[in-house]
C-alpha cells in the first residue's frame, strides 16, 4: 500500500510560502533569472520554481544549495536559535530538588560560591 506521504498544517504551509518568496525576493534583488540560479545551484528550473512557491516536497539540501547561491546559507543557522520553549524545558529541569538537611550547617551551592567578605584574603607563596 502506497503512502499519503506528509500531511501540513495551514501553519507550515504558509511559513513554507513565507520561505519561498523570500528567496524570490533574494533572486530579484540580484537580477538573476530562476533559470540563472537553478543552473548555479545545480538543480531543475522546475525545483527552483517549486522552492519559490514553498513546495514541502523540495529537499532541505535543495533549498539549501539556493540558500548558498544566494550567499544566504548561514541563515539556516538561526534555525532554534531562539527558543523560549525549550529553554523554559530546560529551566524546569535545572531546579535543585528540595531534600532534608544533612546532619550539621549546610550551605547552600549559591554560599559557596557567593563572598560575604568575611573570608581570608588567599595567602600566595
């Protein structure tokens, strides 16, 4: 039985739309044709054509390799570089269970780490 393949949100579909004419603009501000840049990138007129209107079915390395023509690769990098979800994930488990006190003072890993002045100056021989 064959496979329906991916199934896209509206969401996703317009974020891929955003994406593919973002290149086109990137295109058009250079003067090249799509023709231009599917030969420098090393693809078929019909896959840039299909990376303008944000086609989900064009490879990441396709985009990519556009992307690159365009001088615009790094920009895949900035992918997850803002990410509040995940750092809010990740804060979640970060914080320091809370458990009976060892027998005698204990303090906290912040008073270690934290001078109150009250210490000696280091002694350097």
């Amino acid at each position: 039985m064959k496979s329906k393949g991916a199934i896209y949100t509206q969401k996703q579909k317009n974020i891929l739309s955003r994406l593919g004419e973002n290149i086109k603009l990137a295109r058009l501000r250079r003067e090249l044709s799509v023709r231009s840049l599917a030969e420098r990138a090393g693809i078929a007129v019909s896959t840039m054509t299909n990376i303008e209107k944000g086609s989900p079915s064009v490879s990441l390395g396709s985009y990519l390799q556009v992307l690159s023509i365009l001088r615009l690769e790094e920009d895949i990098l900035l992918i997850g570089n803002n990410d509040p979800i995940g750092r809010q994930i990740q804060d979640a488990g970060l914080i320091i269970k809370k458990r009976a006190p060892k027998k005698g003072i204990t303090k906290s890993p912040i008073d270690h780490v934290i001078d109150k002045g009250s210490s000696e100056a280091p002694e350097f021989i």
